[in-house]
C-alpha cells in the first residue's frame, strides 16, 4: 500500500517546536542567532524542519552599576520594543537567585529593578529576554525559518510526487585556495525522498576553491569557532 501524503497536518499528532540558540564566530565577532522550526509526525516518524541563521540578532549582556548605564544599554538593545531580564550580579556574573525580574517591560520597571539589584549586589546583571514573545528580531527570525519549512515541506519528489523531498546529507570538502586540502566547505547535497528512496544530488558550491579563512589548517582559530556555532 502507498503512503499517504501528509499534507493536511490539522488532524494528525504534530508536535511544533521551535529552537533558538546563539553563537559567537570570533574571527568576525559575529553573533549568529539561529531558529529551527521542527514538525515531528509521530504517526508516520517524519520530521521537517526549517531553518534560519542570521547575525540580526539583539542577543546581549550588560553589568551596570546603576539605571542611567542600564537605560544606555536597554536602548542599544531595543528597549522597549525587545524585553529586559534584570537580576543580581556576583563576581561579575549573572545571579539569578538574586532578584530575578523576568519580564521587564517598561523604564520604571528596568528602574526598580536595577536601583534593587545595585542595592543588594552593588551592580545589576541585566540581558536580554530572548523569549519569542518578547523579542521582536526573534519573531522576525522564526518566520524566516518557517518560510523555509513552508518551501522544503512542500518541495515534491521528482520520482513518487511525495513532499519534503529535501537534501539529507551534505558532502564537505572543497579544497583550500592556499594548501588544496579539503575543508569543510559543502560542495554538494543528496536529496533524499523518504517515500520511495529516490535520490539526487546537486551542486550547492559556486566556488572552484575554499577561502583559506574557512580551512581548519590555515584558520583553525576560525574553525574551532565556527565548530561551537554549528
Ligand atoms: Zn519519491
Ligand atoms: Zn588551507
């Protein structure tokens, strides 16, 4: 018997995620946000998934000893528009047990807060909230990623018409501009149909060789950074 499509997913156990994280590419001082958004199809053990990865991000940290540095740093971030985490501060690090106001939304609440975790640690550890619903350039970033799952959702096999025929592996290894030794440089993707097995590979380098900025043997500052972020 042959599959069923699923492309009605209003009746079937979905389960929705979507991920955030954060990383620093350190040979550009990059941040990078990243969204995932993940459909798992229980009944017919699929998964699809979008994706998003952009340097718009407002993920930030500032120690300040009192409401006027706080104000400075919240307006770099996008206060208020974008949401505040204020808390205690100890040996220059964050302390959650102290104070912790997870929702500050307005100047007199970043007021308060700030005047009463300097009161009690003599500075405030405040960050940015990156929960979705506060953070505007994250809501931005999960549609991204979700126009993304949208395209590969609906991106049929050439073979069998089933959806979500999208790459399933990546072949690394375009050589180095500088050495010509392979680096971790995508040169190709398999696509894959998870209905009828059909697969195709396609070309996703536009390049002859790596830049020497992305080998592990002549960057390898870069590489490791890179490593954490993806
Ligand atoms: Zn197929
Ligand atoms: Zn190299």
């Amino acid at each position: 018997m042959s599959r069923s499509c699923p492309s009605n997913y209003r009746d079937m156990l979905a389960v929705l995620t979507t991920m955030h994280a954060q990383g620093v590419c350190h040979c550009s001082d990059t941040t990078l946000g990243r969204e995932l958004v993940l459909i798992v199809d229980r009944d017919n053990s699929l998964e699809f998934m979008g994706y998003d990865a952009s340097p718009e991000t407002n993920f930030a940290h500032a120690i300040v000893p009192g409401f006027d540095e706080a104000m400075a740093f919240a307006e770099r971030v996008k206060f208020p528009e974008h949401g505040l985490i204020v808390m205690g501060c100890g040996d220059d690090q964050r302390a959650p047990e102290i104070l912790p106001r997870k929702d500050v939304t307005d100047r007199e609440m970043l007021e308060s807060a700030v005047q009463e975790a300097c009161r009690r640690c003599g500075t405030a550890f405040a960050e940015t909230n990156m929960h979705a619903h506060r953070n505007p350039t994250r809501m931005a970033a999960i549609k991204r990623a979700t126009t993304d799952f949208v395209r590969r959702f609906y991106s049929r096999c050439p073979e069998c018409d089933y959806l979500g025929f999208n790459a399933t592996e990546r072949v690394p290894g375009l050589l180095c501009a500088w050495r010509g030794k392979p680096t971790r440089v995508v040169i190709t993707e398999i696509l894959g149909c998870r209905s009828c097995g059909h697969r195709s590979e396609q070309s996703v380098c536009d390049q002859t060789t790596a830049d020497p900025g992305q080998c592990d043997e002549c960057n390898p500052e870069c590489s490791v950074s890179m490593e954490r972020i993806l």
